[in-house]
C-alpha cells in the first residue's frame, strides 16, 4: 500500500493503518531501535510505540515521507528508552561511543535547553548536512542517526573501515567549526 493511503487511513482513524504500517515499516523500525538499544525485546517495544505515537500524532500532523516520519519517532523513543535503561551506567555498547564521538560538537543535552536554541541547533545541522558530499552525508547519517557501526558503514559504502572513520572524524571537525560559526 502506499503511503499517501495509509496516511488517509490514519487521518480516517481507520485502524487498518496499523496493520499496514507494521507490515511496511515493520522491519526497518525494527532495525533502527535495534541498532541503539542491542536489545530484540527492548526494540519490539519500541517499534510498538512507534506505532501508538504515530496514531496519536497523524493526525494532525500529515507527514509528507511516512518513512522518515516512523524512522525519526521510532529513533526517538529508542534513545529515550536507552537513557532510561543506561542512566547510572557508563560505557560498553555503541551509543555512549556515538555520543562521546559527537560530544565535541553539540553538547550532550544534560541541560535543558530553550526551543529557541534547539530550532538554531537543528537548522544549523541541516544546513551544515545538506553541504556536505553526498557520500560523507551519507555516511555521517548511517553512523549518528541509524546507529550504524564503522563496520557495518564501510561494508555498505565499499570502503575500508579506516576510510570511513577519516570521513568521519574530518565531518565532526567541519561540524565543530560550523556549529562555532554560527555561533550555535
């Protein structure tokens, strides 16, 4: 089915757009939860939420990429999960390597910040995302927002895994010097 459709279905309150949603997106919600949590049941769970916050929000937000829409929701709450799960822990796993690696650009979010500084925050990255190669975007998204390992990463792109971690070490450097920029 696609996504126009289920998106009508959602906005009819029909709850075949569940059941459509779960047999489309299904494994690819899955698989990011996965990816952050290393746990099948913790994902599952979330994957379930996904759902339940998708019906919750559509409408009346009406995504235009459902697929994006369920990926970020399903991202969301699997770091938030994460959080709740690792709160007193310290590292093992690939997150607290993700956020340590990022941690130089954007802060970890210990404080809370304004809306205003979030919405500065996210048209910052954006924009610094959408100049960067594609090639580098790419693989900058695999590794911060799929949770992706450098391994997994370099067998996908055909690169080595020493290669991909130089593209990514150079992308955080010039996402420093843009955030410091922007003054962000």
């Amino acid at each position: 089915m696609q996504d126009e459709a289920i998106v009508t279905l959602y906005w009819e309150r029909d709850e075949q757009a569940i059941r459509h949603t779960d047999e489309k997106y299904h494994i690819y919600c899955h698989t990011i939860a996965d990816r952050i949590l290393r746990s099948t049941h913790d994902a599952e769970e979330c994957v379930n939420d996904t759902w339940l916050r998708a019906w919750n929000t559509i409408p009346p937000q009406k995504p235009s990429n459902l697929r994006l829409f369920l990926g970020r929701i399903t991202r969301n709450l699997s770091l938030d999960r994460y959080r709740r799960l690792h709160a007193d822990k310290r590292g093992g796993g690939e997150m607290p390597l993700l956020l340590e690696e990022l941690g130089d650009c954007v802060s970890n979010g210990d404080s809370v910040f304004e809306e205003y500084a979030k919405k500065a925050l996210a048209e910052a990255l954006q924009k610094f995302l959408w100049a960067l190669p594609m090639r580098d975007r790419t693989i900058f998204l695999k590794r911060y927002f799929y949770a992706m390992s450098v391994s997994d990463i370099a067998r996908q792109m055909g690169m080595t895994e020493n290669n991909v971690s130089k593209v990514l070490s150079r992308t955080r450097e010039k996402l420093k010097h843009s955030l410091e920029v922007e003054d962000v």
